[in-house]
C-alpha cells in the first residue's frame, strides 16, 4: 500500500496532467521565451539607444540632415548616435503619433527650427537637447567643455540584464497563481473538490500535492529563462546561484497562497479570472516589470514596496546583476515580506477554503 500514499499519487496525477496539455506547456515555457528573445533582440544592440527624429521634408531639411550626418562621422564610436529621417509633414506626424519616432524637427529656415514632441515621453525631450546641442554648435555656438560620448553595453547594464529577472518573477507569479488558483476552482465546478474530501485521502495531502507540483513546475520554469539569456544574451550572474534559487522558492510559494486564497471560495471561472487580474494588474504596472519602480511618485512607494512581485523582482537583480548575498539588508527584507504573504494568505485560505 506505500506505493499508493495518497499524497505520491495525487502529485504525480497533477505532474502528468500538466505536461499532457500542450496549450499550458506553451504558456508556462513557450510565451516568455519568446517574449525574452524578442525583446532581448531589439534591446541587445548599441544601435537600440540611437537617438531617432523625423525631419520635415523641406528645402532646408537636407542641410540639417548633412549636419546630423557629419557629426556622427566625426565621433571615434562607429555606431552613429543619430538617426535622422526626411519624410512629408502627414508622414512625420504620423510616425510621432504612433511612436515609431519620438521627434519631428521642422526647419523653417538657416536660424529657425521648429521641434515637435511629447514631453511626457521620456525620450522625447532628451533627442531634442540633443540634437539641437549639435545643430546649434555647428552654427557657432562655443563649447568650452569638451565633452565624450561613452555607451555602455557590456553585460550586466543592458536592458536586457533587467529584463531577464523581471520575466523570471512575472513567470513565477503567473505560475502561483494561475497554476494553483485556477486549478483548485476547475476541481470545484467539476465536483472533483467533493469526491476527494469524501475519500480518505488527508485534505492536506490534495492541497499539499498542488503545492509540490508547483514548486516542481517551478524548476523547468527558471532554467529555461535564466539558461536562454546566459546563453544567448550572455547575461550575468553575479550572486550565488543558492541565494537565488532560495528567492525563487519563498517567492513562488507567496504566489501560490494567493492563488489558494483567491480560490479558496470561487464558485465561477468568470470569478476566479476577474480575481485573478485584479491581483496582477497592478503588479506588472507598478513592480518594476519592464522599468523600474522607482518611476512612481514617493507617496505610493510604501504601497509598491509592498507588492510581492516588487520584493521578488528586486531580490532576483540584487543577486544576479549586483551580487548581493543572504544576509544582504534588501535581500533579507524581500524574504520577510514575501515570508509574510505566505504565512498570511496560507493561514486565511486553509480556514476558509470551500469543498463543495
């Protein structure tokens, strides 16, 4: 009878259920891959940071095109800084409307420019300064500071290197949730929550199989991510490999208590799904998914720090890009507060979690 415990056949029923589903082995593998090659492919090369602005086609476009060109030329860095296109005003405006250009420079004449842009987009300001640096130098204007471009693109200050750790927690949180939650709601509408709280079976073995499965899936997950930028984008890993792959489990096991506690009561799959992105949303807006955090206003801060995907994030880069130990204070922190929505959203799911 060992070979039938309750909690071994429960956790290879879940393992096996998983993998004969190729739809979620795409979801969970498949679409962050993809999504980490091809935004590691457009954010890799030096040529990602040249500044872009459209010109007004015009009699005295070509002029400021020459000058934009002769400086790129005149610099020891090979990769021209600028790139500078002549189209028709509609066109311009267009490209600038549906962000393929942050700037649209009208020359109206020898000594009069016009610079077109939203200063909201971050981007946008700083091509005009630049470009009107250069323009206004070769039109006279003295600089007594000599100054030198210096772009850095060696491993470790990429957007990529920022990129990969934020794939690895947004994983890891979709992961909790979705493959914990959903599951544990789709056994409830199929009446399957019923038949196994009235078989012997430990309750706690079902919910403790879910658990370890996660924490297996959790596995494949992380080496697939961490392997594809090693390899591929020669991504760094500063910190020791134990510290990170301690994070990654305190933080996958947040996620699935949440994921238990939002499914603790579900009756519907519309429920569970609205939940569920409820929870998200807000953690790849404000946790520092894409850009970081610290974009945000200070008054919110408290509340972002606060977030688990914030503290895993955070965690995950201090030890891969800036080599930062256990016992480190930001890494002991992100543990705390990711140990405590564990605690807290195991304790509360278990006491109202609903069989039928």
């Amino acid at each position: 009878m060992a070979n039938y415990h309750p909690l071994r056949s429960l956790y290879l029923t879940r393992l096996r259920e998983f993998y004969r589903q190729p739809a979620r082995l795409f979801w969970v593998y498949g679409f962050p891959t993809v999504l980490a090659i091809g935004l590691g492919l457009a954010f890799r090369s030096p040529s990602a940071a040249t500044i872009q602005a459209d010109v007004i086609e015009s009699s005295a476009a070509s002029q400021v095109v020459e000058t934009i060109e002769a400086y790129n030329k005149s610099r020891t860095n090979p990769d021209p800084i600028f790139k500078l296109k002549i189209n028709s005003e509609a066109d311009a405006f267009r490209r600038m409307r549906s962000g393929k250009t942050p700037l649209v420079v009208e020359v109206k004449g020898p000594k009069s420019i016009i610079y077109h842009y939203d200063p909201s987009r971050p981007d946008a300001p700083a091509a005009r300064a630049a470009i009107d640096s250069v323009l206004q130098t070769a039109a006279g204007r003295p600089d007594p500071v000599t100054t030198v471009d210096e772009r850095k693109t060696e491993p470790g200050g990429r957007y990529i290197d920022f990129l990969i750790p934020g794939l690895i927690g947004q994983n890891t949180m979709g992961g909790g949730l979705w493959g914990v939650g959903f599951l544990i709601v789709n056994f409830r509408i199929g009446k399957l929550l019923k038949r196994f709280a009235a078989t012997p079976m430990p309750r706690r073995d079902f919910l403790l199989a879910i658990l370890l499965a996660r924490l297996t899936f959790l596995i494949p997950d992380v080496v697939v991510l961490l392997g594809m930028g090693v390899l591929f984008f020669k991504v760094p890993i500063v910190g020791n490999i134990g510290v990170l792959i301690l994070i990654e489990i305190v933080g996958a096991l947040a996620f699935a208590g949440i994921g238990m506690l939002i499914a603790s009561r579900a009756q519907s799959m519309e429920t569970v799904s609205g939940l569920m992105n409820l929870v998200m949303l807000p953690q790849w807006i404000f946790s520092g998914l894409f850009f970081s955090s610290e974009r945000f206003p200070d008054m919110i801060q408290p509340l972002i720090q606060a977030l688990p995907l914030t503290q895993l994030l955070h965690a995950l880069r201090r030890v891969m890009l800036e080599g930062a130990g256990l016992f480190d204070g930001d890494i002991l922190k992100a543990l705390g507060i990711l140990t405590v929505w564990t605690v807290v959203s195991f304790t509360i799911a278990l006491r109202g979690f609903r069989w039928t």
